[in-house]
C-alpha cells in the first residue's frame, strides 16, 4: 500500500512542487544522491575508488517532455563521458532512455543513443541502459536492437532486466544470446499483477534462476571485468539483499566462475558495510552515483523500497 502511494508520488507533479520546495527534503535525499554538480559526483567517485570500488553515473532525468530537454539531456551525458576521462576514474555511465526522449519519439531517441554510445567507443567507456517501467519495455528493447545493428557491442553498452516481470527470462535468454552485459535488478515500479510477479518470494526465485543464467553465459563467454573498471562482465548482480548475494556467490563457486567474471552492484548510500565486505572478498563492486538537481523521482523510489527510510526523512524535518 504504502509503496505503491510513495511510487505514485514519485510521479505527480503536485508532490514533487511540493517537496523539492522543503529544504530538509535535499537533506534528506543527499543521502542517496552524490551531490548536484557534476564536480561532487566525481569527488564521491574518488571516494569509492579509493576503496576500491568502480562506479557507474547517473546524471539524472527522466520523463524529458520536450525535444529541447531530451537534446540538453543527451549533451550532458556526453559531458560527462568527457569528464569521466578527463578525471581517470573508474566509472562507467547509467543512463534511462526517457531521458533523451524515448517517451517522446523513438527515432529521436535512437539517435541521442547513438551520439552517446560512439562518444563512449571513443573514451573506451560503456554506457548502460536502465530498465524504466513496463509502458518502455518493448520500445527499449527495440531500440537495444537497433544499437546492435548500428554496430554497437557490449564493450560499449549493457542493458538491466528487472526479475519480478513475467518477460524477464524471456528478455534474459535475448541478450545473452548477443552476450550483452546485464545488470539484474529486482525491479523500482508499480505493476499491475499480469505483468509482474506479485510475491517478493517469486521475485526473489526469479532472481537467483536469471542470475545462474547469466553466470553461465559469462562461464562460457569468459568474460571479464576489464582493468580500468570501466567495462562490466556479463553478469551484474545488482541488489542489496544478502540471500540472493548468497547464491550468487555460492552459484559462482560450484561452476568455477572467477570473481572478476561477475560483478556486484549497490546503490549510493545504501549497505556500505556490504559493499566494502565485497571488495575485501575480492569481488568487483560497482556502485551507482546518482547526481543532478532532478532528485525527486529517484529519491521518492528510494523511500518506496524501505519505508523505514520515511522515518529517516522525517528525522531531517525536526533537525531542520
Ligand atoms: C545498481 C542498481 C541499479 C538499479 N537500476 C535499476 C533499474 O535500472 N531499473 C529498476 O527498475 N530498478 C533498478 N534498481 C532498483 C531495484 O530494482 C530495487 O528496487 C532496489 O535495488 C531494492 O531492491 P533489492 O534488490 O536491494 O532488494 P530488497 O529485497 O528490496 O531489499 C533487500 C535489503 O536491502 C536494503 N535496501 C533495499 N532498498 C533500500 C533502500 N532504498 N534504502 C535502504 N535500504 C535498502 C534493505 O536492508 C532490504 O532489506 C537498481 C538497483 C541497483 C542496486
């Protein structure tokens, strides 16, 4: 109930008026997004390397609703690829496909994409496309589609699936057939119950069955972590729960997959203690930095995964 309100807020207009208007709301939220400015993203990456952990940057923005937004957007990506180089730290890009116009013109956004993926050939680095909610799956993957026919391979683009959707094998089985990199995530949005599954214990079966497939994919592809970190191994195992970390560590040792044919992934500001226990494991961790004043959406997902968090943001409020 109470998550499926916070994922409606994170769409309203009238809220998002509102609550970027509080100022303890920042306060709040700064504790999952790196900073506004490109240079505080780059510093909270320096941070992470020097524990050696690689990062992937997500300038956000999503749901651009003018052609000139979804230009403006695709510019600032590309920047950043600039930056990213510039500054020699191991971090790649996260990028969502409504933010350079997908929600808006296909076309328009299959040539943003396309600017940003030979900017990122060019630099050596990869981009990788968040999964957005159901009414984009099928054009994202069209638009995957139509990377791979432009040439574009996963040295320079990987894509997420989300395992509480029905289609998620499906759409697995279609990427590891290209051996696209993965990120698998267990899935940030509302669905209505015929298109994803409505049990967190099915989610999370979901979950381990998609991550033995990539993992076998990565057995068989050798793929691997590359050594500026910035090119991620087929398999991204990217959550916060420790069962389904469990397995997927437990799955990797029975097939005799090495660890930098995997790699774990977590979000800014959430189970650092987990994250630095994987790296002293000897696991590749990558952790998302998000950055950017266009907080709210991405923040109010935030809150909807743990409503304990509402608390947390509450407590900022009464330390004014
Ligand atoms: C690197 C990365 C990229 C992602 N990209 C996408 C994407 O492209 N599309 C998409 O739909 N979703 C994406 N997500 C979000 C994902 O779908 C989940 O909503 C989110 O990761 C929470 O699920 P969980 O796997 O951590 O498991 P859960 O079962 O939800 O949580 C397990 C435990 O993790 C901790 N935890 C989880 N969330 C929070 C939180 N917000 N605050 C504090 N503690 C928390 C809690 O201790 C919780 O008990 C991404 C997640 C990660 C880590």
């Amino acid at each position: 109930m109470l998550r499926s309100f916070l994922i409606y807020l994170s769409k309203a207009q009238w809220a998002q008026k509102m609550v970027t208007g509080w100022s303890f709301a920042w306060k709040a939220a700064s504790r999952f997004v790196a900073g506004e400015k490109t240079e505080d993203a780059i510093r909270a990456i320096r941070e992470l390397n020097a524990k050696g952990i690689n990062a992937t940057l997500d300038h956000l923005g999503e749901h651009t609703s003018t052609m000139e937004e979804a230009a403006q957007s695709t510019s600032e990506i590309l920047a950043i690829l600039d930056e990213i180089d510039r500054a020699e730290v191991r971090a790649n890009v996260s990028i969502k496909l409504t933010q350079i116009g997908m929600g808006l013109d296909e076309s328009v956004c299959r040539e943003n994409l396309g600017r940003i993926l030979q900017r990122a050939k060019e630099h050596r680095n990869f981009v990788r496309v968040d999964i957005e909610d159901t009414p984009y799956t099928d054009t994202t993957i069209a638009i995957y589609k139509a990377m791979l026919e432009r040439g574009f391979t996963n040295r320079h683009f990987g894509m997420a699936v989300q395992s509480y959707l029905f289609r998620a094998e499906a759409d697995t089985k279609l990427l590891l057939e290209n051996k696209t990199t993965i990120r698998l995530v267990k899935g940030a949005y509302k669905e209505p119950p015929d298109k994803a599954f409505p049990k967190k214990a099915d989610v999370d079966a979901n979950y381990d069955l998609l991550t033995k497939l990539m993992m076998d994919a990565s057995l068989a592809g050798r793929s691997n972590l590359s050594e500026d970190g910035r090119i991620p191994p087929i398999p991204a195992i990217a959550t916060h729960d420790e069962k389904r970390i469990e397995f997927a560590v437990s799955y990797a040792n029975k097939v005799g997959l090495p660890k930098d044919g995997l790699e774990f992934q977590m979000l800014y500001g959430i189970r650092r203690d987990l994250q630095e226990k994987l790296v002293k494991e000897g696991y590749p961790v990558r952790v998302y930095v998000p950055f950017g004043t266009h907080w709210y959406p991405y923040f109010m997902r935030r809150l909807a995964e743990r409503p304990a968090n509402i608390w947390f943001f509450i407590s900022n409020f009464f330390r004014g």
